[in-house]
C-alpha cells in the first residue's frame, strides 16, 4: 500500500478514499487480473500476482505455450492460476497486461480484437519494450486506460516497475497502476511522457554505448568495463541514483567535470560497432551460448544462478528478506 508521501507525490486529493480504494472497500480495486501473452515476461508476471493471493488468468493463443508455462512457474503459484486459450479471459477483469510478442502489428491486432470485449472500466497495459504507447492507444477502445506497466526480467528479483503513460492516460489510472507495483512489493517510477525507450532504456543503453566505445578504442577490456559498473558505479547506483550521486558529490564537482568530459564523450547516433558485430555473427550471450563472454556447456545454467544468488542478496541486503 502507498504511503502518505508517496501520495502526496503523486498529487491524490483525496488520501482517505484513496486509502479505501486499495484496500478493497471502495470500487476501482484491482483484484482480477489477466495476462495476455504465457511467454517468460507473462508467466512470470502472472507468478508473481498469483503469489500475492490475486485472481490471475493467464491467456494465451496457444495451448502448447501455456503448457509450458506450466513447467516453469513457482510450486507456490502454478495451481492458483487459470490458464486458457478463450477470450473469456478478457470480460469482467479489472486489469488486463499485454505480454505478447513484441510486433507493433501484432500488438494493435490484438488490441482491436481485445479490447471492446474487456468492461470500459478495466485498466489495460502493455508490456511492450519499447513500442510507442501513443501508437497502441490508438487501437484501443478506451485509450484512456491504457498504460504501460513493464517490470525487467528476472522479474521476480528485480523491484523497478517503469509506467508509461499515453498522451490520453487518466492520472487515475496511472496512479491505480504506481499503487498496484507498490501492493506487490516493487518499486514504481512514473514516466509522463512517451518517449523512444522511455526512462530506463535510454539511461541503460546511454552507459551501453559509452562503455562499447571504450572497448573499442581499447581503454578498458570487456572485463574492466564490467568491473567499473559492478564493484564502482553500479554498486554506489543500487542505493543512490544518478542524481543522488551528483547531490552527495556536489553539484559544483560535477559541473566542472562536465565542462571537460562531455565534449570528448562518444555520441555517435549508430548501433554501437561491437554490438553489431556480436549481433551479425549470430553471438546473442547467454541464449546461444556465447555473447561478450562464454556460456558454452553448464557455464549459461551456472551464470544464472550466480547472478540470481547475487541479486538476491542485494534485494535482500537493500529492502529486507524477500519472501
């Protein structure tokens, strides 16, 4: 449930209905929730919801793919949840999320089809990497409520959940959404605008090609380069973001930095050469075996758990032992 502050942060005026809405008293609480799409972002969303105790569909076009799903969600989650192929899934919800491929034509087919069937009070997102919310409104019947709700994979370990609203979002609605991500134990940024790659991408793939660059001109290794994010800035990032840092390093420190480094940083407005060459020789990381780094044999399986191990830890160790 949201705190007063985070609230007031976002502008509710009425704290005490508000308050009521969450907890199930008033209309308007999400309770009833189907994922469309049983792929790893739609399963495992539909896992987390269903641990929560929510009233979780998850639909897909494919009985073999929910079959799957199957196989891979939580002991404590699979039984809990509805798996279907009908539209059915999409009448009388209060929350429908979008997980299917990541297609715009896809997409808007889909929604065309979807949305007239879902009740005019139901919140639609979508769960698109990067496809322009404004456009998917424009399908939607409604586009008022419709939103993008993204979490980042592994999605049971990583706490940001990134909304994005359209140009017609009602502020309702996204802070239904914010309130929802804090209800399940993640941590919601709002975004206003929709822009490409929206907040997360941008910053993410800004350090991409920055450090893509100084491997290329041979600065720093692709080991060093990991290093200087893990033990350095990532590890300072998980507790202060970027502009925390700058109010703890001092915003005159910065500034002067600033006046000498920007000039030389790199720019350039094309796929970074490294990632094109890993890309076109069909080199993906850990799906195919071999990216920046080996997976070749155990070593994909025992990369994955050590990366989860570790960010468990830091959930852990940041916001208390994760249930």
């Amino acid at each position: 449930m949201a705190t007063p502050d985070e609230i007031r942060a976002l502008g509710a005026k009425d704290d005490f209905l508000h308050f009521k809405r969450l907890e199930g008293l008033l209309p308007g609480a999400i309770r009833k929730i189907t994922i469309a799409g049983a792929g790893t972002m739609g399963y495992s969303m539909a896992d987390i919801f269903a641990q929560q105790g929510y009233d979780v569909i998850l639909w897909n076009h494919r009985q073999p793919t929910l079959d799957k799903a199957k196989t891979t969600i939580s002991a404590e989650a699979v039984d809990k949840i509805t798996y279907t192929t009908s539209l059915d899934a999409f009448k009388g919800r209060d929350l429908i999320v979008e997980s299917i491929a990541e297609n715009l034509d896809i997409k808007l087919d889909f929604y065309r089809q979807m949305s007239p069937l879902a009740d005019p009070e139901t919140i639609i997102a979508t769960n698109t990497s990067g496809l322009s919310i404004n456009k998917l409104a424009e399908a939607v019947t409604g586009p008022e409520r419709l939103l993008r709700m993204h979490g980042f994979h592994p999605r049971t370990l990583i706490p940001l959940i990134e909304i994005i609203k359209n140009a017609k979002t009602r502020p309702d609605v996204a802070r239904t959404i914010y309130d929802l991500s804090l209800a399940i134990g993640k941590k919601p940024a709002l975004v206003e605008k929709d822009v490409p790659g929206f907040a997360a991408n941008r910053i993410q793939l800004a350090v991409l090609r920055e450090a893509l660059a100084l491997v290329r001109d041979g600065v720093v290794s692709v080991e060093g380069a990991d290093a200087v994010m893990k033990y350095g800035l990532g590890f300072r990032w998980a507790c202060l973001g970027p502009l925390e840092t700058v109010d703890f390093g001092g915003l005159d420190v910065f500034y002067h930095i600033s006046e000498y480094l920007m000039p030389d940083l790199e720019d350039s407005h094309a796929v970074p050469e490294l990632l094109a060459k890993k890309f076109q020789a069909g080199e993906y990381g850990v799906k195919t075996g071999k990216g920046f780094y080996d997976y070749a044999g155990d070593k994909a399986r025992e990369a994955t758990a050590a990366r989860d191990k570790k960010l468990l830890a830091v959930y852990d160790a940041l916001y208390g032992e994760k249930k």
